[in-house]
C-alpha cells in the first residue's frame, strides 16, 4: 500500500485528523473480548481470501542478482530524511531470500490466494534499454511455482510504485510518455514469462494514491510538488499529477493484452459529506470522481470523468478516439485497496485550506472529524481511522458507478504503532486488528449480500513491511518482523485469520490487564489477508515469507514487481537475470503452495535513470518505458501469473509526487507545497497512465463535509478528480466530465483497458465545495477539482485515528467506495488490492507490545463486514487482499508506520506474527473467535470502546 505522512492522502490535501479510540461497536469485560460472527461461509462460494505485499516492501536484495537502483532506492539513498527514521527497503524482509519460509507461512494460513508485486528493477533492470535479468526471471518463477504446488492462486501486480531509476533518469519516469513504451514492454515481459501461470493480474497498484504521494504533495518519488502541496525542489502539483496518471493509464491500456484476467489496483478511501449540506454531498461525490473515477473512469467507459474535466479543463489531458477505444473497458476486474473513510467538505461554496482548495483536489477539504468526534476509531496512522460503514459504502459506490464491474479486495489491513517498548509478546496480541478486520469483513459480506460482485478479499498484510514514507514505523503484518533477525513472528490475528479460513467463528481469548472494565474490544475482525512484496531482503526471505503467507491460508498473494530490479535502467539496458530469478522463485513457489498471486508491475518505485533521462512519469516517454517493463513481466511471469495490475495508486503517487511534491520526483508548486520544481496544477494532469489486465487505484472515499448540495457536488467531484482521474479514461476511454479529455485516438485504445479495478482503498474523508465557498489556496484549485477534504465535521472525527493521521478507521466508506465504483464503472469486476491498518511506531512499544495487534484485527473485521456488505449488494468484488503481510517500506514514512500481519525486527529481519495474523488465519479457516491475548501497560479507558 502506499502511505503518506500527516499532511496528504490523495484529494484529501489538507488533513485534518486525529480519532478516538475504535468506535463503541464493543462491549466487554476485563478478561475476554466477544465479536461479532463473522464466517467464511458469509461469503460466496469460490470467494477468494489471500495476503497481499509488493516487492519493494519486503523483499530487500537490493542491487543482488542485477537487480538495478529503484526510484525507491535512489529516494531513500539520496536523502534519507525523505522517510521517517531514515528507512529503507534494501532489506526490507529480506523475502528475495526467505520466500520460501514465507509461502510456507502463506499456505498455513489456509489463504486461496497472495498478491504480490514484480520488481520491474529486478526483471528489467534498465527498462527497455537493456535486457530481461535471468536471476529476476528465475525468482519469480520459484515463487510462482511454490505457489501454485501449494494450490495458491498467485494475484500478481505489475507495477507497484517501483522502477529503474534509469527510466526516473533518462525522460523522467512517469512524466514522459516514453514511460508508457518502458511499461508496455515490462508487463508484456511479465506476461511472457509468468502469463503462464498467472490468471489475475493488475497492472498498477494504486495510480490514485501514487500521483497524489509522488507529484501533488512530493511525498513519494520523485518528490515533484508545489505550493501549497508541498515544499519540493521541482514540480506542479496542479498539472504534473494529470500528466503522471495520463502515462500511466495510457501505459495500462497498451499493455493490456494477456491471456489472464486483468484489473488495476485503486486505492478506494470512501468519502462521506461532512455536513447534510448538498454542496458537501456533491463534494463526498466529487472527491470519490477525482480520486476512484480518476484512475478507473478511463478504463472503463474510456474517459475521465465529467466532474474531472468540469473544474480542471484543458489542464485535464485528453485521449484520442483510438485511445479511447483500447481504454475502455480495459480491465476484467478493479482491484480494490480499501482503508478507511473520510469526511468530505465543499470547497466551492465555502473557505477552505489553501491546498482543499484547488481544481486537482476537485475543490474539496477531507477530514476524520465532524464536530469534535473522531469518524472513526484511531489505528497507526491517523489518516487511516476505523470506519467499517466505509469499506461497504465504497463497494456499494463501485458497484454502482461501474455497473457491478467486478471486484477484489487487494488491500484491507490494521495498522498498530510500533512502539519500542512493546515486548514481541505484546505485538502478538493484536486483538485490535482482528476486530478491524472482522468489522470489515462483516461490511463487506453485506456489499455482497447487497448485490455487489466482489470475488475476493485480501489481507494487507501477510507481515509487517516497509510502509513506504514511514519506513518501519508502521504495522499491518499478520506476521511481525524482528528487524534483527527478519524472523516471522505469527500474531494473534495470524491464527485468527487462519481459524476463519477454516469457518471457525470462534476468536482465540484474550486476557488484558490495566483496562478498565467493559473498555476493552468487541473485536468484529476480518476475512482474507493481502500483502505487497517491497522492501525486505533477499533470497532466503523470500522462500520464509511465503511460508508465512501459506500459514496464514489465504488464497492469493499480491505483491509488486521492482521494476528497477527487473529492468534496472529502464528500456536502456537489459533485463536483469537474478531480478527475473527472484520473481519466479516468488510466483514458483506461491503455485507450488497454492497461492493465486496478485502482481501489480508498477508500485511507485521505477529505475530512477528514468526520472534523470526525462523526467519520469511528466514524460510521454515514460509510457514507453512502462510499456516495456510490463511487457518484460509478462513476458517472464506471465505463464504464471493470472492476475495483474499495471499501476499501483495512480491518483494518490499523482498527488503525492506531483501536487504536493512529498513523492519523488517531489515536484509541487505554491500553494501546494516547496518544491524546488514543478507545477501542482499541470503536471498530475500530465502524469495518468496504466498498465494492463487491472490498475491499482487509491479509493479514498469522500462524504460530504455538510448536507449541503454544493458540499455533496465536492464530494463527488474529489472522487472524479482521484478515482475516476484514473479509472474513467481505462473504463471509458477519457477522464471524467469534471476534467477533460483524451484524444479520439486514445480514447479509443484506453477505453475497457482494464479487465478489473484494483481498489486500494484505507479511509474516507469528508469534503467540502470550494467552488462557492471560500477554502484553502490548495483547495481551491482546479487541479484538486475545487474542494477541501477533512476528517473531521464540526470538531468530531471522522473516524478513529491510525498510525496515519489522514486514514483514519472509517468502515462505511469501504462499502461506500465499492458502491461509488460499481455505479460509476457499471459493477466492473473489482479485487480489494490493499486495505490494512497502520499503528504508529512508538519507541516505547517492545515486540510483545506490537504483537498484541487488536486494533488491526478490529479494523478488518470492521472493514471486511463493509465489503461483504456490498458484495450483497451486488458489487462485483472478487478479491481482498489486507495490506500487508508484514511491517514494511512505507514510502516517505519509511518504517515508522506498519501495516504488517507480521512485525519485521529491523535488527535481525525476523519475522514475527502479530495476533492479527493469527486471526486472520482463523478468520480463512472460518473461525471467528478472536484469539486470547494477554495486553499490558493499557491505560484505563485507552482500549476499543
């Protein structure tokens, strides 16, 4: 998944956060923690439950077996102050070397699937410019056919933020469309070589969350923002996020054809109005077109969406009637990665932040708050509170925006802080997790009764990972790491998730101590696993991480392919041989296990000679390279990988690196944020693009701030502007209405480009119209479609707070997001590519202290109740993968966030299991009892109420 710092989530570019605990769904007393039955057996038949990672966030290796630098790499080499605590994933988990031990982990948990990303780094080392790396090949093959032996059906997603820093170098990565020809040829080398034996992909993870991270706030790499994003040395985080999601929706499309079912991952925060305001319910609609419609609209119905090309006009790059055409209906699926929700206010009609304020937010403001109370209850990261509605209300939202397209679930996970003076014992106990995931899992049993055809879940994450930004910081592992020794440990959620597979409902006991009577959770937990594979070390992890994965027993593993370790420079150099090893030792594996892998090509890290060539993604030559990196993995995995997502988060690394200049190449312009370069209101228009089969899109849910009409206009604009910026023109053929147009030509190609959204989907926010009201100078922009996005209304949160202050915990907007998708994208099939639960780091918290996880169990029994929700409502999810299967990467927060079902010990990179890995294992094995735990050093009143 991706993660951002306190300042952003896509569309949502001035947070206001905070949450209390998690929501007063529970009830208990001081010994045991009763949940609400959340089955297997509640979800339909050949309902896929797997873990997802990405390559970046946990597999290490860095530059071993002619893998190349990575943009990832690059940004944390070239200022380790970009992530917290100086992190990085040349570690990692060091799966390049355990996976092994971790599909052994992945087939115990019972999983049917694992989502996994390819390294385009390690497959393609120099992009296009070099050749295929046999090593990279050969790990992925291993992985694959472990797998498949294992009966895990391998979700693999192409891109997943990473790629050769050479394409970065050369044209500047994603800001060229020479990019989309690096990508086409990458996914079409994963096709070749895994097509074989990979039925699901998606082609990006996240293009929402990506664009918004990496060019509106400069989070992500390349780090490209302006004002008032961002304080980046370069960038225009009103105009470099459309042109970055423009490439990469493109770069989708191209590489489109495989023989396998394609979706792409978008990261799915469902927005509700802050206030009954029509303008707020018009902004909660607007921010879910500006965030989801962005990066599926395209995709599905050809075009962007209309509340997108209303406020942005010209800035909003246009497809051509033959780009159009091969756009449109380019994805089987969307691929959803769902968190949390938020509340949205109007920014049109009413004073916003600077940054709320702008057309490439879609004029709206996000918040976890209304009136002084939380949306929902807090988990590591703040941004990500508790807020189970959500998860059903965004299938319900896809659902019905996409005509029940189907659906996974790619990314649904709790978040824990770290805190160092928590003992691995303690981090075990993670009863907070399994209630996040059962109340989740319940939203989402409920989609589905509800009609929505979701078709599978996944876990974020099997261990606990680098959660980009935030380093280690953060867990959202079932599995935690020992960042000394890389050991695995199982937490309580592993077991649980593992009992569910097996439709035991019964939640292992918990006993905690120093919590006040009846303080304690009513854990309602979740369903399936998902883990994205970057950033942990190398070979002997990788055989051990998919061991992890096994025993959680999901179905299906996502990950992300390092595309600077598969192409370490790009389309200039060759393919990396040990980058391709390392893949086909994952996906190898993964089949051997029976885990369907997940694989997303591109998950904001490319070869970072692509951004010094031409700039990157602000590059038409950037769809070259991308093309070619996808052509690359589909070439070497494609036998074996059936589920792809070209582009992790289009819409967020838009924002993040080309809005508020946060990502790298950290380009942003005032008022948006101090970039040394960039425009934030041209370049994220310059920047959408995507890959093949599925795109990744970060699904941050609006709700309208107010009642208002104007803020419910806003809040449906934000949505235009970040999904529907990403998905409308692979839908459609063109961005939404709101923005403006692609070419004939490419309307045609990019229109029905994807076969599935891939929905990364955390939270919800509130949004506010900005168009008639007075916002923030960000807000107030047409780069953000006009409006402001908060978390809170009238003081009280949206949700409750997680390790990021902007996702925060807000279920119903899970459901609220696969609903806008379906409506807008006419129930285009969706995989919940990440969904998870960050906690804040926390140096007093010790191992056992992290292992106690209950808050990521809560968030995912929250969320995945949301998404059950939907799918009874009719929406087409057919997958959901929790974010993630261990404390990883977390981009620009490094590793002080962790979304991990495991927690890494960064010393020793063991893996240990936090009480949510053990849920979720129940929770696969259909046991929903919440393991028993024992918590120490709680305050009274301070747990789940």
């Amino acid at each position: 998944m991706v993660v951002i710092n306190g300042d952003t989530k896509l569309h949502s570019l001035t947070f206001l956060f905070f949450f209390i605990f998690l929501l007063g769904v529970f009830l208990v007393d001081s010994t045991s923690i009763q949940e609400k039955d959340i089955k297997r057996s509640d979800f339909p038949n050949g309902f896929l439950f797997g873990v997802a990672t990405s390559s970046y966030q946990i597999e290490g290796g860095y530059l071993e077996d002619g893998k190349s630098l990575n943009n990832w790499d690059a940004f944390a080499l070239q200022n380790p102050g970009n992530i917290r605590n100086g992190d990085n994933g040349f570690i990692a988990n060091d799966h390049y070397h355990q996976y092994l031990k971790d599909i052994e982990i992945i087939e115990s948990l019972g999983v049917d699937a694992y989502r996994f990303s390819i390294s385009w780094a390690r497959l393609l080392p120099r992009g296009r410019f070099g050749e295929v790396n046999p090593n990279g090949v050969l790990f992925y093959n291993k992985i694959l056919d472990n797998l498949l032996l294992k009966g895990i059906k391998p979700f693999v997603t192409i891109y997943h933020h990473d790629f050769p820093q050479e394409l970065q170098d050369r044209y500047g990565s994603w800001l060229s469309p020479l990019m989309q020809e690096d990508y086409v040829h990458y996914a079409e080398t994963c096709f070749k070589y895994f097509g074989d034996r990979v039925k699901h992909w998606t082609t990006i993870n996240e293009p929402n969350l990506f664009t918004e991270m990496a060019y509106i706030i400069g989070k992500y790499p390349p780090a490209r923002c302006s004002q008032p994003f961002g304080n980046c040395s370069a960038g225009n985080s009103d105009i470099e996020p459309l042109i970055v999601m423009h490439n990469m929706l493109l770069a989708h499309g191209k590489a489109r054809d495989q023989g396998g079912s394609v979706g792409i991952v978008v990261d799915c925060i469902m927005y509700e109005p802050l206030t009954d305001d029509d303008l707020d319910q018009e902004a909660a609609d607007r921010g879910l077109a500006f965030s989801i419609g962005w990066a599926l609209d395209p995709l599905i119905f050809g075009d962007y969406p209309s509340e997108m090309r209303q406020y942005l006009g010209n800035q909003l790059p246009r497809f051509s009637n033959a780009e159009r055409k091969f756009m449109a209906n380019s994805i089987d699926y969307i691929a959803v990665n769902h968190y949390s929700t938020a509340y949205v206010k109007d920014c049109i009609h009413s004073t916003c932040s600077l940054a709320a304020n702008r057309p490439i937010n879609g004029f709206l403001d996000v918040t976890r708050e209304r009136d002084g109370v939380p949306i929902g209850g807090p988990t590591g990261i703040s941004t990500l509170p508790l807020v189970p509605r959500g998860f059903g209300e965004m299938i319900g939202y896809l659902k019905k925006r996409y005509h029940n397209k189907p659906m996974f679930i790619t990314e649904n996970g709790y978040s824990e802080p770290k805190g160092e003076e928590l003992q691995v014992q303690d981090i075990q106990q993670d009863v907070k997790r399994i209630a996040f995931h059962k109340m989740y899992l319940s939203s989402l049993a409920q989609a589905i009764r509800d009609g929505a055809d979701v078709r599978g879940y996944f876990v974020w994450t099997l261990m606990d990972d680098f959660e980009w930004i935030l380093g280690y910081t953060v867990r959202f592992g079932l599995y935690y790491i020992d960042r000394q020794t890389l050991d695995r440990i199982p937490k309580l959620s592993a077991r649980w998730y593992q009992d569910f597979l097996k439709n035991n409902t019964q939640t292992p006991t918990i006993q905690i101590s120093n919590m006040e009577s009846k303080q304690a959770l009513k854990v309602h937990i979740l369903k399936m696993a998902k883990v994205s594979t970057i950033g942990m070390l190398l070979l002997l992890q990788t055989q051990n991480d998919i061991e992890i994965i096994e025993s959680l027993g999901v179905d299906a593993y996502r990950f992300s392919i390092s595309w600077a370790r598969l192409l370490p420079r790009g389309r200039f150099g060759e393919v990396n041989p040990n980058g391709v090893l390392f893949y086909n030792k994952i996906l190898d594996n993964l089949l051997l296990k029976g885990i369907k892998p997940f694989v997303t090509i591109y998950h904001h890290d490319f070869p970072q000679e692509l951004q010094d060539r031409y700039g990157s993604w602000l590059s038409p030559l950037m769809q070259e390279d991308y093309v070619h990196y996808a052509e690359t993995c589909f070439k070497y995995f494609g036998d074996r990988v059936k589920h792809w997502t070209t582009i992790n988060e289009p819409n967020l690394f838009t924002q993040m690196a080309y809005i508020n200049g946060k990502y790298p190449p950290a380009r942003c312009s005032q008022p948006f944020g101090n970039c040394s370069a960039g425009n934030s209101d041209i370049e994220p228009l310059i920047r959408d693009q995507g890959g093949s089969v599925g795109i990744v899109v970060d699904c941050l849910m609006y709700e309208p701030l107010t009642d208002d009409d104007l803020d419910q206009e806003a809040a449906k604009r934000g949505l235009a502007f970040s999904v529907g910026w990403a998905l409308d023109p692979l839908i459609f053929g063109d961005y939404p209405s709101e923005m403006r147009q692609f070419s004939n030509a490419e309307r045609k190609f990019m229109a029905n480009s994807i076969d599935y959204i891939a929905v990364n989907h955390y939270s919800t926010a509130y949004v506010k119209d900005c168009i008639h009201s007075s916002c923030s100078l960000t807000a107030n922009r047409p780069i953000n479609g006009f409006l402001d996005v908060t978390r809170e209304r009238e003081g009280v949160p949206i949700g409750e707070p997680t390790g990021i202050s902007m996702l925060p915990v807000v279920p119903r907007g899970f459901g609220e997001m696969i609903g806008y998708l379906k409506k807008r994208y006419h129930n285009k099939p969706m995989f919940i590519t990440e969904n998870g639960y960050s906690e804040p780091k926390g140096e007093e918290l010790q191992v056992q202290d992290i292992q106690q996880d209950v808050k990521r169990i809560a968030f995912h029994k929250m969320y995945l109740s949301s998404l059950a929700q939907a799918i009874r409502d009719g929406a087409d999810v057919r997958g959901y993968f929790v974010w993630t299967l261990m404390d990883d990467f977390e981009w620009i927060l490094g590793y002080t966030v962790r979304f991990g079902l495991y927690y890494i010990d960064r010393q020793t990179l063991d893996r240990i299991p936090k009480l949510s890995a053990r849920w979720y294992q129940d929770f696969l094995k259909n046991n929903t009892q919440t393991p028993i735990i024992r918590l120490s050093n709680v305050e009274p009143k301070q747990a789940y109420s």
